[in-house]
C-alpha cells in the first residue's frame, strides 16, 4: 500500500532535498547480496567459469611455479657449490718471487714454509690442510715397465705433483685402492707415489698389493694408492703425486707453490686472516689468500637471473588469461543484457549492474588464482620430487596470488562492467531473455 | 470514481511529452495528462507504434519524459537522482513484461526473491514474503523449480508474483499476454481480476481487445495522442 504521501512543502523546517531524501525510498544493494549474487553467477554454469578463468588459472600457476622452481633451483644451486667452495680456502706465496725462474735460490723459499699443512692443522675450524706444488721433471717421461717397447707407446708426459699428506683430506680424496702416503713416507723423502685414475689408467696400473714400480725418467717410485675421486683440485685426478720431502731431494722443489686448506662451513673468514699469520708470521700480507664468495652473493644473483626471465613469461601468460576473463565477461554482457534490463527495473542503479559484473569477474579471479596456485605448487613440489630437490616456496606467494587473480579478475571486468552499466534499460528489455 | 475526493492518485501526468532527438524528431508522446487512482485498473490500448511502450517506460520511471511533470504517490519525479528513481521503482512498482524476463538459472522461488535485493531492509524475511507471492499467484508448489520446466502462463505468474513481492503502489504490464495462448492469457487476466479486486493498481499495455475488456477503465493512445474510451473524470 502507498504510504500518505507529505508534500514538500509541509516539512517547514526541512531543506526540500532532505524532505524529499525521507519520502523517497533509495536503492539500495547489500554486500551480503553481491556476493550472493556473484556466487550464483558463478556456480550456475560451473564448466563454463572454469574455462573463463582456464587462461588465469595457468597464468598464475605459471608464476607461482616458476617463482617456486627459481627459488628451489636457486636453492640447490647455492647449497652445492656453498658446501665446497664456503669451506676451501687457498693460500699463495706473492705473485712476482714465486714466479720469477732467477729468484728460485733467493728468499722466496721463506715464503710458504714445509709444514705449512702442519701449522694450519692447528688452528681452530681447518679440518684439514695440505700443501701442493707442481714438480718440474724437465722431460722425463714416466712409465710403468723398465723396459722401453718399441711397438708400442708405454711413455708418457704426466704431470707430477708433489703434496703434503695433509691434502688429500684437503681435497676431499677417495681412494680406488691402495692408501695415501703419509708423514713418516714425507719425512723420510721416500721414493712412493699415488695416482690419480687417469695417471693409473695411462701406466696400466690397477693393483697396488705389491707396491708396483712407475719410473720417471731414471727415478723408480713405489704405487702405494690410487686415488677414485677428489672434490678439488682436479688436476689431480690425472697426475703422479709424490710427497714433498721426495720432491725436495730428487727434483730439488724449493717451496710449496699453494696451502689447500679446508675449513668448517663459516670460517673461512676467520681462517683466511690467521692462515696468512700461522705461515708468514713477520709480513703476513705477502701472502695471497683466496677464499669463497659470499654465499648470500651467490644465492641472489642466480636467483635474480632464474627469477627474471620466468616472471616475464608468468606475466605474459597472466595477460593472456586476463584477455580470457575481459573476453567472456563481455560476451556474457550482452547475453546477459534482458537480465540487466530487468535488474535496472528491479531498481538497480548503473552502479549496481557495474558492481555486480566487477564483483562477479574478481571473484572469477580470485578462484582462478587460488586453482593456479595450488597447481603452481603441485607443479614445484612434482618436479623437486622428480629432481630429488627441497622445495622452497616464498611464504607469502600462496597468499598473494588468490589476491593477484582478484586484480586481474578486477581489471580484466571493468570494461564489460562499464559497458553493463551503460546498456539502457529501455533496450535491455526489450532484448528477449 | 467521478468524485473528485476519492481514492488518493497514485499517478499524476501533466503535459507529459516524449520526444526522441533525431532527424526529424520522432514525437512518441504528445502533451499527456493522465491520472491513476489507487485501486484504478486501466488499460492502454492503441495500434504498432502509437507510443503506447513509451509511455510505460515513462510511468516505470525507466526513461524520463523530455517535457512535463510526473508525479507517482505524490512524489516529482523529476527532482530524483538515479538512486532515488531506481529506490521508488523498486518499492513502489511492479514490472510485469511479456518475454516474462526470468533468470533461466535461478529456481522460481529465487527469482521472485530477485525483486528485494535492491531494497533497503531486512534480508531475513525475504524469503518468507516470495513464498507468499507465489502462493498469491497459486504457484505454492513450484518453488524450487526451473523457469525452463514452467509453461509459458506459469512463468508469466512467477513474473507477476515477483512484481508483487512489496506491495508496489502501481503494477505496470506491457503485452504481458503477448507471448501466451488464449487459455492461459485468460488465467492471467484472471490473477489480474483478482489483484485489482484486493485493491492493487495496475496499468496493461495491449493490442488484444479480450485484455482491455477486463480492465475498469481504458486510454487509447494513438499518434502518441492519448484519449480516453471509458467515459471517466480525468483530473488535470
Ligand atoms: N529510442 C527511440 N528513438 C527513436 N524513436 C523511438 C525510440 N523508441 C521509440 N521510438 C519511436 O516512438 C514511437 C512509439 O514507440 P513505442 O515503442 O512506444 O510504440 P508501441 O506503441 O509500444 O508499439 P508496439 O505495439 O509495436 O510495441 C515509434 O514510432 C518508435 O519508432
Ligand atoms: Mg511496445
């Protein structure tokens, strides 16, 4: 039933606008029924909403993946190389006197000293530490039989290294067979060699039981080890490696040419600043101490490069599913347009209708962007499976994507939204529907 | 009806026109006066284009009239923001239209709920008062069915209920038998019997002379001139 109606005029006190305000009724639309609206918008025709958000949903899974398997990869990355090059540290006598050929008899000899590998062992966090040198053999040639077949070559040019026992725990050694020398061999100058896998392969050497003899040139060494694998220093693998106190007497080696020194993961720093004191107490700064880039460096720059070539293609494909979202709500406009025409009879306003198309393609976003990004998830953790990697996952990017697939949702509907508000009642009625 | 201090006017048209910009314009309604009375059940009749749609519109307060003055219940029309026209439209009248205008996905029951949600007030008993529409219109037992597996009268009662649903002041139908049989336009001229019995306004756009023939009074619009045909006092 009509209310009385009270002319204008008769609210004396009132200004006529506000009169008029508490006579007339004003449309109206709660949130609780926008939502409700855009749910049932949605679920009405749920094949056809999850092929309108198909585009999104990859697109944030896209994103969420790749910023899951940089992370990951990154991750890995860094753990590998951190675990051995964070606990390497190399230290060098000065460039010029070591170098310098004429200056082999001068002072350079106090530079590195023979128990290097000893002195650093002292020291708090090295686990082990080793002296290495490169031996000049002139052009002797090294063999496994003592006599030479002239049909076929049994000579060969291998590198022969001289090292401290101390550096096969240095290098992280495995042996195939056999065992290492070790300090009595040292200090005794004894005539004993281990090989690396390729030396041993060339000498045809395979069993150490009986200590079989190599020559190098006229020097005659005993095999007691073959080594299977290092973790540093490769040029091992492929060398004759002697113990310095032999190098010393037989191939008149004047002083080490590098300190292997493997630390506890973190002291390096430390290690670096006292291992230069421990070897060349009265000018430490002579000496040239190498140690490991910054694992935090390391990590952030493989990231960023994973990170930026991924997110471009994560935000391509958003676009695409962005383009999806605004292309359906636009189509689904003007199928919808009796259906505007009615609500705007109903007394929604332009607003109501731009609302409810706004709310209905967000909400479409946001689905989108909570189905990408579990699929994005699924995705990091089936390939880390696959690739025996941890995933690692930002904590935040389950949280914000949802929120990204609502923007994008939002931006992708606001011009069929617009579009919705603008349709003239009069015309969307008379569309049948 | 003759008497001048009978029921209240629901609706006031004075010197209403319609001119639709163009070359040349197309004057759809000329200078109109026109009162409704609450309880009043008119019919305006009159041929293909006389202007009888613009005048609906008008009076539903879904295009506004290029010169004159509407009042509904009193109220200037003209004075309204689009909040204020789109609230009274809401509250105050009640479309009924002959493509019926059902949401397809959406069961009777929310369907006539639909005609709320853009009104301020209480949600909770929204869905007791659709049930009571659709009882009113005898379809008490359809609530939960689809528009697709009503027949055509039976969607046009779902229409009629969801305009129903508030208690409008004014309930506007444009051909709302257009897309019916004769059989079931009788039943829904027959609901409309019924609704003006218990005092509810309405206004019926038609061609079809069975559907003015029930109403109390009738309009022939032609030309976009409208006469009365009904001998009736028309109060300026
Ligand atoms: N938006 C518009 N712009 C221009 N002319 C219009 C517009 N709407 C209606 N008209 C014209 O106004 C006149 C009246 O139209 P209206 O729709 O009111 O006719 P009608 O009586 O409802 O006809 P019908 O019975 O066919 O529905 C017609 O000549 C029509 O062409
Ligand atoms: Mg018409």
């Amino acid at each position: 039933m009509p209310e009385p109606y009270v002319p204008p005029a008769s609210g004396v006190e009132l200004a006529e606008t506000e009169s008029i305000a508490s006579a007339v009724p004003r449309s109206h639309l709660s949130f609780r029924d926008l939502l409700s609206e855009a749910t049932v918008a949605l679920t009405a025709r749920p094949a056809r909403t999850l092929l309108t958000a198909l585009g999104t949903i990859l697109g944030v899974a896209a994103l969420v993946a790749t910023l899951g398997l940089a992370k990951t990869a990154g991750n890995q990355i860094v753990s590998r190389f951190d675990e051995l090059e964070a606990t390497s540290v190399i230290v060098r006598p000065p460039q010029d006197r070591g170098q310098d050929p004429r200056g082999q008899n001068q002072q350079q000899v106090s530079s590195i000293p023979w128990d290097a590998g000893d002195r650093l062992q002292r020291l708090n966090g090295v686990v082990a530490a080793g002296t290495k040198s490169d031996v000049s053999v002139g052009n002797a040639l090294a063999r496994s039989v003592p006599l030479i077949d002239p049909l076929g070559q049994s000579e060969f040019q291998i590198p022969v290294i001289a090292v401290s026992p101390g550096l096969f725990g240095a290098v992280r050694t495995e042996l195939a067979t056999g065992r290492v020398f070790d300090d009595g061999h040292n200090q005794r100058g004894d005539n004993v060699a281990v090989l690396g896998p390729g030396a041993a392969r060339r000498l045809n050497v395979t069993r150490v039981d009986n200590s079989p003899a190599i020559f190098i040139g006229d020097t005659t060494l005993a095999v007691v080890g073959i080594i299977e694998d290092v973790a540093r220093e490769p040029e091992l693998l492929n060398a004759i490696i002697i113990p310095d106190g032999f190098a010393r007497q037989r191939f008149a080696l004047e002083a080490p040419a590098e300190v292997q020194v493997e630390v506890q993961i973190g002291a390096a720093e430390l290690i670096g600043g006292q291992a230069a004191v421990a070897l060349s107490p009265n000018d430490p700064t002579q000496l040239r101490v190498s140690l490991p880039p910054s694992p935090r460096q390391v990590r952030s720059s493989v990231e960023s490069d994973v990170n930026a070539l991924f997110l471009v293609l994560g935000g391509v494909s958003l676009l695409v599913g962005a383009i999806g979202i605004a292309n359906v709500t636009l189509v689904s406009v003007l199928e919808r347009t009796g259906e505007i025409g009615l609500r705007r009879a109903l007394g929604a306003t332009r607003r109501h209708v731009a609302a409810q198309f706004l709310f209905e393609s967000a909400a479409l976003g946001a689905l989108a962007g909570l189905l990408g990004t579990s699929l994005g998830i699924l995705t990091v953790v089936a390939v880390s499976a696959n690739r025996e990697w941890t995933p690692v996952l930002d904590a935040w990017l389950p949280f914000v994507a949802p929120v990204i697939g609502a923007a994008i949702g939002l931006l992708a509907g606001t011009y069929p939204a617009w579009k919705a508000s603008a349709t003239e009642p009069i015309a969307a009625l008379r569309a049948t529907g | 009806m003759a008497n001048a201090a009978g029921p209240a006017p629901v609706v006031e048209l004075e010197r209403v026109a319609r001119v639709f910009p163009g070359t040349p314009p197309v004057e759809a309604l000329k200078a109109t006066d026109l009162v409704i009375h609450e309880g009043d059940y008119i019919a305006i009749v009159g041929p293909s284009g006389s202007g009888k749609s613009t005048l609906l519109h008008i009076l539903g307060l879904l295009d506004q009239p290029s010169a004159g003055i509407y009042r509904i219940d009193g109220i200037d029309t003209q004075e309204l923001g689009e909040r204020e026209r789109a609230g009274v439209r809401s509250a105050r009248i009640g479309f009924v239209f002959q493509s019926f205008h059902l949401l397809n996905h959406r069961s009777t029951i929310e369907n006539v709920m639909l005609a709320e949600i853009y009104r301020p007030g209480s949600r909770a008993k929204r869905r007791d008062r659709a049930i009571e529409a659709l009882e009113q219109v005898g379809l008490g037992h359809r609530l939960t069915s689809f528009p697709t597996t009503l027949s055509g009268g039976e969607r046009q009662r779902v229409a009629v209920a969801r305009a129903l649903v508030g208690e409008p002041s004014l309930l506007l139908a444009d051909e709302p038998t257009g897309n019916l049989d004769s059989g079931t336009s009788a039943q829904i001229l027959d609901l409309f019997d019924d609704l003006h019995a218990e005092g509810l306004t309405l206004a019926v756009i038609t061609h079809d002379g069975d559907v003015s023939a029930r109403a109390k009074r009738q309009v022939r619009i032609r030309d976009g001139v409208v006469t009365p045909v009904t001998a009736g006092a028309e109060h300026a």
